[in-house]
C-alpha cells in the first residue's frame, strides 16, 4: 500500500504565523468559538464545506464577517426563505431593452465566502442548486457555465430547534457538506466577556444622526493576509503526512457505520475522504506535520455523523446516531503511545514540528 509522503519545500512557517494572525483577529470581535474557528479553517484550507447548527444569536454571521474581512476575502450572505428562487442565488440573464439583448447578471453565489443563512428553510430545489454548485464550483447561466471565485466556501447555517416550514435536507445533500458542526451557548465567563464588551460599544454618529454600535461596526477591515497566503496554507495541508495505520483507522470506521446493526445508512466514500483532508488540516492547524488519531477522534463527529442514518428499531429503542458513533469510536484501539509514534513523519524526513499555536 502506497503512503502519502509530504510534499518537500513546504513553507509551514509562513502558514502557522498566517494561522496564528487570523486567530488573534477573529477573537477580537468574536469571543470563545475557537473550535468553530478551527473547522472554518479547515474547511477553507481543504476546498470543502460546512454546515453550521445552532440557534440563533451566537455570533454564526459575525464570525464568517471576521472571518472574510481578516483574510481579504469577499463575502455574501443570503437569508433562505421559503419563496427565494434558484436565479436569486445563481444569477440570471436580463433583456437590456437599449440594446435588445441579453446581458448576465451574476447572483450573490459568485463571491469567496457565501453564508447561506437558514438553508433548510429554501425549497428542495433551491437547495439543490446550492450545493450542485458547491460540488461543480461552477453555475450554468442561461446555458453558459460560469467559473465560482477560488477561494470558495460555503458556510451554511441551521436552526434544530425551529422546524415549522423548513425543508429537512436529504441524505444526499448533506453528504456533499465536509463538516457538520454543533454550536454551543457559550461557557457563563465567556458571557460575561460578551456582555462587557457590547455594553462598551457606545454610539456611532452617522449622517447628521446616531446609531448604537454593534460588533460589526468594531471588524477591523485591514486583512492580516490574503489569497497567496491562503494558498500557501493549502499547500501546506497537502504535504502533511498521512501513514498507512492512519488510513486503516478511516477504513475501519467507515466500514463500521456500514455494518453496525443499528444503522441503515452508513457512511459513504465522501466520508473517508473527508476524514482525511480534515485531519491534515487540523494537524497544520495544531503544529504538526504528520497527522494522529486524535486528529480522527477530534473530527470524526463533524465529518461522520451526518452521514448516518439509523433503522426503525434503533430510533424505537430510542438511540441515538452520536451515541452509536461514540460507541464505533470506543472499539478502535488506537491510543497507545507506540501506534502514536507510527503516525509520525513519513520515512526519510527529520519529523520537525510545525510551530503553529493551537
């Protein structure tokens, strides 16, 4: 079995200080969240894309705000509703009646950072028309294609509490989404951090007149990077090392959520391939060049969970799918310090670490 060696010449260097500015940035206007943080990043620096759940209020618009202003990246947030139509994200062609003819107008999708705000609240053919472009990075305009942005990430959000009119996403769909990923209230310190500085955010005169600041108006618009810098993080998650006893973990969770009696719908080749990309990316994120099982652990639940399905007797004995996760996840031995060391560097490098902050 071939291995996936890292690639020479890569400037981890560049990329952790990168990493560690875009942090410290973000957490100026965006209090706690860092594992949120984390999975953007991730979800950036590996092309893919991830769908956000929580309630409404926990800062979900202003992290992605920071997130784009920090890296110079341009961004787009559409609210689903119900009667938003494919051409209202995609674009459409418009009769010029000056010239009698057909020009192009590109919808908000074209763009680095797109928030899709609420996405199962849009119909069924909406939302396939979102992701169809997040699969192809391209959208089709009256019969001409047209090339997304690169960068491209869509941030998508969720409610799970409030279902009244809301178009459940299919298996399918969700599929195409790298990560799933649970937002929390934040801890009662981080609260209060969010409480002192709102109620120090004061007034802004605009226009003659005054508006009470918000956390948008404190963004800081200069960027602490850009494209190129972004780029070099790409490439630097593509030299992170991968062994054959880490692929074998993702091959035997994967093959487990197909076999387990409690579930009808396992996890499919997407999943694995996430499993991977994801992990490389976190190992970057947290200063290493070779990737670990706590990588998998740590972003197994993201990747995997929304792939699965349980049957009609599993979901009568009242389990649950991150139940029956965690128990895969239990069975897997791989937390001896030896099957530790066998994740390190590939052969033939000296194993130095990344001095990225986690």
């Amino acid at each position: 079995m071939s291995q996936l060696p890292p690639a020479p010449n890569a400037d981890f260097s560049q990329s952790a200080q990168f990493i560690q500015d875009v942090r410290e940035r973000i957490a100026k206007v965006v209090v706690g969240q860092d594992v949120v943080v984390e999975r953007l990043l991730i979800s950036l620096f590996t092309g893919g894309h991830i769908l956000l759940q929580g309630v409404p209020g926990i800062a979900k618009t202003l992290l992605a705000s920071a997130l784009s202003k920090a890296m110079q990246l341009d961004f787009s947030r559409i609210q689903f509703t119900i009667d938003l139509l494919p051409a209202d994200i995609l674009g459409s062609e418009i009769l010029d009646q000056s010239t009698s003819t057909f020009r192009t107008e590109k919808g908000p999708i074209f763009t680095h950072l797109l928030l899709a705000d609420e996405i199962n609240r849009a119909a069924p053919k909406v939302q396939g028309a979102l992701l169809e472009a997040m699969q192809e990075r391209k959208v089709t305009i009256g019969g001409d294609p047209f090339v997304l942005p690169a960068p491209f990430l869509v941030i998508a959000t969720q409610n799970p509490v409030e279902q009244a009119g809301t178009f459940e996403l299919p298996e399918a769909q969700l599929d195409r989404f790298m990560l799933l990923h649970r937002l929390d209230y934040p801890t009662p310190d981080e609260e209060r951090v969010i409480l002192r500085r709102n109620a120090a955010l004061g007034v802004q005169r605009r226009d003659g007149g005054a508006v009470v600041a918000t956390e948008f108006d404190v963004i800081d618009d200069s960027p602490v990077g850009g494209i190129e810098d972004i780029i070099a993080a790409m490439e630097a998650v593509q030299s992170v090392h991968v062994s054959d006893t880490f692929l074998e973990h993702v091959v035997e969770l994967v093959g487990r959520t197909r076999k387990h009696p409690d579930i009808e719908l396992g996890g499919s080749p997407r999943a694995g391939i996430s499993l991977i990309k994801a992990s490389r990316a976190r190992a970057l994120l947290f200063g290493r060049n070779y990737v670990i099982p706590e990588d998998l652990f740590a972003l197994a639940e993201d990747v995997v969970l929304h792939r699965l399905r349980l049957n009609y007797e599993a979901l009568a004995d009242g389990k649950t799918t991150a139940a029956v996760l965690q128990e895969m996840l239990a069975h897997m031995g791989s937390g001896d310090e030896a099957n530790r060391n066998d994740h390190r560097a590939a052969p033939g490098t000296n194993g130095s670490r990344v001095t990225a902050e986690a």
